[in-house]
C-alpha cells in the first residue's frame, strides 16, 4: 500500500505540472502534504513535516547556491568567462576546435548555471562556425554537452549538491568522483556523436540578442580569469585528497576540512573574484555590489523548487514510506544505483526538469543507501545521470537549444535529445565501473 500511494503522489506531481502547468514548488508542497495525509499523518503533523523538510534542506544548501550564483555572475559579468573562451580557441586553433569548445564548456559551466553559461557561449558558436565553415552542430554540440555534464553531475550546481546533502554524501568526494566519469561522458557525446550530426541544418536565429562583448582591455587577464573560476572546485578537491591521506587528528586536515566545505570555498572564492576581477582592475566596489545582488534574482525560484523536493523527502521519511522502502529493497538484487538511475530517468522523462527529478528521486531512493551500503557519492552521480535523460518537449531546455539552433522539433530530438541521452547512460556505466574500483 505505501508504494502504491507514492505512485499515487508521483502521477499526481506529473498531472499538476503538465497537464494543469502549475509550477514544480507549488505542486511539490501540495502532494507533500497529500502523501502525508494519505498515509495516516494528522494535518498538522504532515505540516510540520513539510516545514521541516524545506527548513533542513534549504538550511544546508541555500548559502552554496547563493555563493556559487554571486560568483558566475561575476565571472561573467567582468569578462573572465569570455576571455577564458577567446584565449582557449586562440591556443587550439581550428584543427582542435572542438577540444577547445569543450574545455571552454567545462571551465564555464563549473562556476556558472546552464542557461546563463549556454546563452553566454552561443555567440562565440556561431563566430566559429562562421569563420572556420564547419557545421553549426559540429561546433555546438560539444560546448551543449560539457554544460549538460557540469550541470547535472557536479557541486556546486543545484541538483548535485541538494541530492548529495539529502544523501549525506560527502561533496568534496562527489566531485572529484564526478570529474572523472564527467571527462568520458563529454568526449563521447560531444565530440563523438557531433560528427555524426552535419546532415541536420543549424542556423542561427535571425535577430539574435547577444550578451555585451567585451574589448581586449576590459576583460582580465587568462590566469587570472581561470584560476578565479576554479578556485572552489580547487579548495574542495585539496581538501578531499588531504582527507583521504592525513588521520582526523591532524590539524591541516581540520583546516581544510573547514575551507574545502562547499559553503565556505564558494564565499572565499566570492571574495576573491571581488578582488581579482573587480577592485584590482579598477571597478567600484558599488559597481561590483550591483553585480552580486542582480546573481541573487537567477537562484530565487531554484532554491523554492528544492526546498519542495526536500518536503515531499522528509513527509516519505516521517510517514514511515521510508522504512517500508528500505525493508523491500533489502531482498532485491537490483543494483542500488541502477534503481536510483531508473527512477530518475523516468522522471526525467516525465517531468522534463533535471533538478525536480533528481529530488524527487533523493527521496524516493535515500532509504536505499542505508539498507544497502551503497556509496552516497556514487548514489549522487547515478542519481544525477538520470535526471539527464531524453530531455524533450517538457524540458525548457529543449526550446533552448531548438530556437538558438533554429532546428525542427524532429531534428532537435535527434540531436539535442540523444546527446542528453548519450551523457545520462554514459554517467551510468561510469558510476557502475567506479563502483567495482572503489
């Protein structure tokens, strides 16, 4: 009976968001509080579970989003993110210009959100294409799929570190684990599949608005820039590595332990870019103020989807859903992160947003771990691949790639949609492969 009403609840979420188009916070709280009473919670009980829910969710993640937000948004914003993509393609030249696109995907959409790093590249795409006469999609598809891998496999973004602190999973870890399935998983569906893409005629949208270009003296200089950029993901791989090699008695763990916290690299990384990229090149420090608080409007209804994916976690666990999960999967041979990965997928599918799917999933899944041992980091990547899979006409970012690229549905589905595809069984077989390593 449990199962069946968690069933009950997911269709009900799917109903509420494509069908009726209510949005993902507003139809999460509703069936949270819906499972709750449907599984024998007074109203207030399943109301506290909700505010509980949200509160411990929100309470862990909401300072790593807002600093991660602060930060892309200067990157950007001050040039560094552009002349980290001029002198990449500058350096490879046209021979490796997919390689370039892809590092420049990379070191982009690590500190930056997908949207924001996607619409900040596509300018570039088109110059390159344009210049070089290669095909569109040839050029496109590689910088498309490393932001696709950064966003739904890797901290800071949103869905990997909410589901990896609904795991309990160690974040630090779950990067440097994430990076290395991350690398396979760009190559093939980027560069890889794109060769197979130069029948489907791209072209860029007439009219297209494109993000400020900046003059050679304005942008900062190339170290500058990506040692900014990757300064969090820097501090928390450091500190894992010195995790694993020094005992918890020594003190130079204790301090990294304390800035390789996701929550504390990101602030001090904030402030570095405040000085690296603004003060020390001349900007007002009003100048830059108005920059960390326009980054605040981008995470606003991000942080309410995942306080949402927290509440229907947390009714799961108070109404004993949780412990019936776990007292089943207990007998079943099926590989926990298989099951994570599949449940995923199929929300994925249904739902079309890859941060609502993952949650959702988190807590649906979370009583596994316990019951099987399984590692929560590698449960946070397979997790993560999942939501990645077949995006279609459901998921925003679709549309995204279709009108930029000026695609037909058809075609877009047959680019676009693999590609998603290609990185969410790619990141499978990875966390399958670590898993046997580790």
């Amino acid at each position: 009976m449990p199962l069946i009403l968690v069933a009950a609840a997911v269709l009900t979420l799917l109903l509420l968001m494509i069908v009726f188009r209510l949005n993902a916070f507003l139809a999460l709280i509703l069936v949270a509080l819906g499972l709750g009473l449907a599984e024998g919670m007074t109203a207030k009980a399943a109301l506290v579970s909700v505010q509980k829910g949200v509160g411990d969710t929100l309470g862990s993640l909401a300072l790593i989003l807002g600093f991660g937000a602060m930060l892309g948004n200067l990157i950007s914003e001050s040039g560094a993110a552009q002349r980290i993509t001029y002198s990449l393609m500058k350096k490879f030249g046209v021979k490796y210009i997919q390689w370039a696109v892809v590092l420049t995907g990379f070191l982009v959409g690590l500190p930056m959100f997908y949207n924001a790093g996607f619409v900040l590249l596509i300018p570039l795409v088109f110059s390159i294409a344009a210049s070089t006469g290669l095909p569109l999609l040839y050029v496109g598809l590689p910088m498309a799929a490393a932001l696709s891998v950064t966003h739904g496999y890797l901290p800071p973004h949103p869905g990997p570190t909410s589901i990896a602190i609904l795991y309990k999973a160690d974040i630090g870890l779950t990067l440097v684990y994430g990076i290395i399935i991350a690398i396979p998983a760009i190559i093939v569906a980027g560069p890889f599949f794109s060769r197979f893409t130069k029948k489907y005629k791209a072209s860029p949208p007439p009219g297209l608005a494109t993000p400020r270009v900046f003059t050679e003296a304005e942008m900062p200089g190339y170290a500058n820039s990506v040692f900014t950029a990757l300064f969090p993901v820097l501090l928390m791989a450091v500190a894992t590595i010195i995790g694993l090699i020094l005992p918890d008695t020594s003190p130079l763990r204790k301090g990294f332990d304390f800035i390789g916290d996701p929550a504390i690299a990101l602030l001090l990384s904030v402030l570095l870019a405040i000085f690296t990229l603004g003060l020390n090149r001349g900007m007002k420090m009003d100048a830059i103020m108005s920059i960390v608080t326009s980054s605040i409007g981008s995470i606003a209804m991000i942080l309410l989807i995942i306080g949402g994916g927290g509440a229907l976690k947390q009714v799961l666990v108070d109404s004993g859903v949780g412990d019936y999960i776990t007292a089943l999967v207990s007998d079943m041979e099926l590989s926990p992160l298989l099951l994570a990965w599949g449940i995923a997928a199929l929300l994925r599918v249904c739902l079309g947003s890859a941060t609502v799917a993952a949650i959702t999933t988190a807590g649906i899944a979370l009583p596994v771990i316990a019951s099987t041992g399984a590692s929560p980091e590698l449960m946070v990547l397979a997790t993560g691949a999942g939501s990645l899979m077949f995006s279609h006409v459901n998921d925003p970012g679709f549309w995204v790639f279709k009108e930029y690229f000026n695609l037909s549905i058809t075609d877009t589905m047959a680019t676009w949609s693999i590609m998603e595809t290609i990185v969410s069984v790619m990141g499978l077989l990875g966390v399958l492969l670590l898993n046997v390593i580790i």
